[in-house]
C-alpha cells in the first residue's frame, strides 16, 4: 500500500472571472521512502496541490489517503493526530520563520503545540538533537532568523518540519530561493534524512536539473493537470507528452559544447478559469489537431508505468 | 595627447572599467562590494558577470550607470570609461544624455520597471523622444510600434497597460525600451530569472537574435550558468565583490581554474549525468563587512594552504585570455570527466 494516496483530487477557486481550476482530477500514489517530484511553471497548480494534499487546504473535491485511512473526510480533530505525520518545508526561508522567536523557540513550537514532552529538560534536548540533525550549530540557538543567512533559515525550516518525526513531508520549492553552493548542500541534507528516517517527500519545484536529481518519480503538471507521469530517468531520456518535451528542451545547459534543439512553445500559459473541454496544452502544442480541441484527452498507460495525457501520443 | 591616446586604446573596447572599489556603509559596518574591479567589454561582445547574491554583480552594473544610491554608497576610487570618456566626471546632464542612448539597462524584475498608469507604448516613446528631441511625434510612434514588433510584440498593443501583459511580454516590452535608441551597451541585471523556464527560452533567444542585428554589447548579470553557455562569449565570475576568473567562455566552462569557479560546477545538478551526491562548496559566502586581508575564499577552498593566508592574490594570465585569482595552478576537471569522481 502507498502511503500516500490520492484519488480524483480537485481544488477549485472561485474567483471574480470564474471558477478556477487549480488543481483538475489529479491522481497519484506516493510510495514509502520514495520521492515524487512534481514540476511545472508558475501558475500550474502544483504548490495547491501540495498543500491539498496536506489538508492545509480543503479539497473541492477527491480522497487523499494517509496511511490507507482517508483524511478529507475526518473532522479537524480526528485529523490532528494524523496531521503530526505530514509536515511541510516552505519556499522562503525569509517568510516562514516569525521573525520575532529565536532558533530554539521556532524548532520548539510544533514540539509545544502537539504536547510532545512535558519536561523542559527533554524539550531542549531534542531542540539541540534537532539542530545537530540539520547542521545548525549550537551556539546560533538564541539567535533570530534575520541573522542568519537563507541556508541557515531553511535548515530551521527543516528542522520545524522534522520536530515531530513525520513520515511524510511536502518540500515546496524549497531550494528555490537559495545559492547554487547552498542549495547543493541543502540538498544533499534532505537525501541524508530521507534515507536515515525512510522520510516519503513530495517535491515540488520548477528547477528540472533539481527535480531530476533529487526524485524516484515525477509528475509533470499543466494547468492543473498530471500530463506526464513515469520514473525520473524514464522522463529524461525519454518524454512522451509534448510539453513535457518543451519544458526539457527549454533548459539552459551550462554546457557550451552542447548544442540545443530548443522547441519553441506558442505564446504563455493559457487561463485556468473555466478551461474549455479540450486539451489545456492544444493551444500551445507544435502537434495539436482537430480532435484536441474537440475533447478532453486520457491519461493512458504507454507501458513501463509511463502515463501521458495526450490524444496524439502515439503518433508523435 | 592623452586623450588622443587614450581614445586609440579604446578603439575596440567599448567599455573599460579599472580598479573599481564600491563600498556602503551601514550600521552593520562597512559592507566592501566591490573590490578593485578591472575588466572591459570590446564592441559587439556578450560578457557574463557570474556570482552568488551579495557577490556585487548589481554594484557594478549601477556603478556603470552612476546610478547608486549614494549614500550609503561610496565609490572609493576607480574608473569606468565609455569610448574613451570617464563616466566618473560627468555631469548630471551629461550623464541624462548617455544613459538610455549609450547605455541601457533590462532590470530583473519586468513587474516593478514598467510605470503602471502608462501605456507601454507611451514609455517606449518617452525614451525616444528624451534623446530625439527634433522628431515629429508621429514618427516618434511610428518608431515605438517597430520596437514593439521587433521584439514579438502586435503594434496594436500599443495602448494597452503593462498589467495586460504576462511576465515574458513584460520583459520584451522592457527590452524594447532599452534597444529603442540602439545603445552602444545592454547591461542586463538577472533577465530571465523572474520568468519561467519557457518564456526565459524564448526572451533569451530574442535578446540573442537582437544582439546579432542591431550588434550590441552586453553586459549579462547572472547566476546561471546554463544562460551563459546560452548566449555569452566572454564571462567572468565574481566572488566576494571579486573577480575571482575571467576568459572566454570556452576557458571558463572548458577547465575553470578557480577553485570556485570549479565548486559552482560541482554543486550543479546536472542533466546529462546522474550523479548520486552533489558536491557542495562548504560553509556560507563570506560576509562582505568582515573580509579578510588574504583570499577571501580561503575559508571554503578545498586547495587552500598556509601560502593562502599571507597575501591577497592578483589576477594572473594563466593563457592569453584566461586570468585567474588563485596562487595555485588549480587544473578544473574539463567537460569530458567532468562530475566523474
């Protein structure tokens, strides 16, 4: 059984133009230990989904399953105890931290909230373990997240996150924001908790050369649709769904001797309010045809757990 | 005499930029962002100024413009000359003349450098008719409504507001406004990086297609090393206000010397190789208020020795072309075993 389970989810937005389809009738399974990196462009639905997921926002519509036992139906009580497992990492260090509590009081806080210890002197040890776990040193614990730099800020981020030793964490671009050396080392701390603490995470960014390193599988998104879902290797070499092949060609390779074959993609992301009944990519897509503006494509199965949604797939 | 001399030197080079030394003072302290800077950019040539946030990559290209904000900042000393001229003595006036015609500048960010409540036709034309002042108002935007065309843009937009355009239009609108006057020098700070990775696709393929046709050089500030490759000819990367490598793009990407030249290779992930662990460069950049008397690198270098600590090195010409500021002779794992250990 996967241990995270999501069945038909949408979250709809109801917005002065429209309804907003944020995230469209996504379904996945997230196995245990395992990384699922979700990519796509600003706009796409991912961090809603990310966020759905967790129940941080109330779905529209869809099951999320947690350890088999389906959250969106359990009351916020019956939830709290559940919501200790899924944590979350968010994208900027510079937001997320009250910039009025010190290290040690916002490594504590989920630790106080969810009456984990009632000892102080427990409760300080594990604020120190906590910080020893993600690279914070000792002596910055009385300091304030203003004096430190983006690293540091997210380490406690992660520490937040992990205070409560979830099985489960949504990563929300969290690299996004920091250095090239930085966000190496932050990287490289996150695939050392995963295998430590056989972690499950839910990564999410719009950087293809992080998502490829970092993930088992991925799932690409487009206007709140999974329209590409298979092995992180699989989609590299071999990516089926037009915009998923754009998206790649896309990447600047910071390598001169590499010639790239850029596809280049009609206009801008179209609206995500009211979508037609047709295919969302149509309107950008190098293949499109009649039937793609006609109806909603499947996701199909093109062998190897290799999942497209595109009416054209096999001919392209 | 001197002039004439001088005027000779910079036949080619376009811009020269010598021992530039930027500081702010805060109350944090002296914060050192530019120290002793020197390079220059010939006619018609791409150079990529490469660097972590706070390496001095913005200070620099203000400094170019005379455009920071003094105070808190200070120039302490240096020289920047545009065709043989010295942009450190000029005028208010002068410099109004220079900037936006000689020079121009794409911001980062395209949502904040575009006024609101004017069309955007109205701001290309404002630019056009600040440096031609003889021109008809209708050819004045007969002109605009070409630069909307050549960078992707229907003329008919002309009245429409920057809030009816996406990030990607935004941006091209904002480099129409900088090609307008066919400036000598584009100093572009971060240009892609507010967009997403297919619209950078497309703005970085039109500022290229630009570059060739109209011949411009550039100043391109960047973090990305993948947007380099992309459209730059020469390169320099920058470390703790710093130019810590320069050379031709082909020295830098081929077998970077630097040693962090090298750690910023390393700590990619890459796409054409799988590789089971970064290789992270250690510690945190260092803080500009604090640098210390050697190499500032010292402290994160993998090569560093006791020789390190005795002297700020210089920038030395390891092969014509190729400067490095390093005492050793690092040799940087070229492309072909790059990432094998």
């Amino acid at each position: 059984m996967a241990l995270i389970e999501v069945k038909h989810l949408k979250k709809y937005f109801n917005t002065a133009g429209g309804i907003l389809h944020a995230v469209d009738d996504v379904t996945l399974n997230i196995e245990k230990s395992t990384t699922l990196g979700i990519v796509g462009e600003s706009g796409c639905g991912k961090s809603t989904l990310g966020r759905t997921i967790i129940r941080l926002l109330e779905p529209t519509s869809g099951e999320v399953c947690f350890k088999g036992e389906n959250i969106t139906s359990l009351s916020n009580k019956e939830f709290k105890h559940l919501r200790v497992g899924m944590q979350m990492i968010f994208q900027d260090p510079y937001a997320s931290l009250d910039p009025r509590m010190s290290v040690s009081q916002l490594i504590a806080e989920p630790i106080q909230t969810y009456k984990l210890t009632s000892s102080k002197q427990e409760l300080e040890k594990r604020v120190s373990d906590l910080m020893d776990t993600v690279g914070l040193a000792a002596r910055l614990k009385n300091s304030y997240p203003h004096e430190l730099d983006g690293g540091r800020r997210q380490r406690i981020g992660i520490a937040r996150a992990l205070s409560l030793n979830p099985d489960f964490i949504v990563c929300d671009e969290p690299v996004s924001a920091l250095d090239v050396s930085i966000q190496a080392q932050v990287l490289n701390l996150l695939q050392d908790l995963q295998k430590e603490r056989n972690l499950t995470y839910m990564f999410i960014t719009h950087d293809m050369s992080v998502v490829k390193h970092i993930s088992d599988e991925i799932c690409v998104m487009y206007l709140g649709q999974v329209v590409e879902k298979c092995q992180a290797k699989e989609l590299f070499k071999r990516p089926l769904h037009p915009y998923s092949k754009a998206l790649l060609s896309a990447i600047p390779i910071p390598n001169i001797h590499v010639k790239q074959h850029k596809i280049e993609m009609k206009g801008e992301l179209t609206s995500p309010i009211d979508p037609k009944p047709c295919c969302r990519f149509a309107p950008r897509c190098p293949y499109a045809k009649d039937q793609c503006f006609a109806s909603e494509p499947q996701l199909t199965d093109c062998g190897n757990h290799h999942y497209v949604l595109c009416h054209r797939v096999n001919e392209i | 005499m001197k002039n004439k001399l001088q005027q000779n030197i910079s036949n080619k080079k376009l811009v020269e930029i010598k021992n530039l030394i930027v500081h702010y003072e805060t109350d944090d302290g002296v914060v050192e962002a530019v120290n002793n800077v020197s390079f220059d950019i010939e006619k018609g040539e791409v150079l990529g100024l490469v660097g972590e946030t706070g390496a001095g990559k913005t200070t620099i290209a203000l400094s170019i413009m005379n455009l920071l904000p003094k105070p808190p900042a200070h120039v302490i000393s240096g020289e920047i000359y545009l065709e043989g001229q010295d942009l450190m003595k000029k005028s208010k006036k002068e410099l109004q003349k220079i900037r936006g015609k000689k020079i121009s500048m794409v911001f980062q960010d395209p949502m904040t450098a575009l006024n609101p409540v004017q069309t955007v036709g109205a701001q290309i034309a404002e630019v056009i008719q600040l440096h031609n002042s003889s021109m008809a108002p209708s050819e004045i935007k007969e002109h605009a409504v070409k630069m909307l065309e050549t960078v992707g843009i229907p003329g008919t937009r002309y009245n429409d507001y920057p809030h009816q355009f996406s990030g990607g239009m935004k941006q091209r609108v904002v480099i129409a406004i900088a090609l307008a006057c066919e400036p000598e020098l584009i100093i572009a700070d971060e240009p892609t990086t507010a967009l997403d990775v297919t619209i950078q696709a497309q703005v970085l393929e039109l500022m290229k297609q630009l570059q060739k046709k109209f011949g411009t050089a550039m100043l391109l500030i960047t973090h990305d090393f993948g947007v380099v490759a992309d459209i730059c000819n020469k390169c320099a990367v920058i470390y703790a206000g710093e130019i810590v490598e320069k050379g031709r793009v082909e020295h830098i990407f081929d077998h970077p010397m630097h040693p962090y030249t090298i750690g910023l290779f390393d700590s990619l992930p890459t796409m054409d190789k799988d590789v089971e662990r970064l290789k992270p460069i250690k510690g945190a950049v260092a803080d500009p208020t604090q640098l210390p008397p050697y190499c500032s690198f010292y402290d994160r270098c993998d090569y560093c020795t006791e020789e390190c600590k005795r002297q700020n090195p210089a920038l030395k010409e390891v092969e014509p072309g190729h400067f490095v500021k390093c005492i050793h002779e690092v040799r940087g794992k070229g492309d072909e075993d790059h990432g094998a250990d």
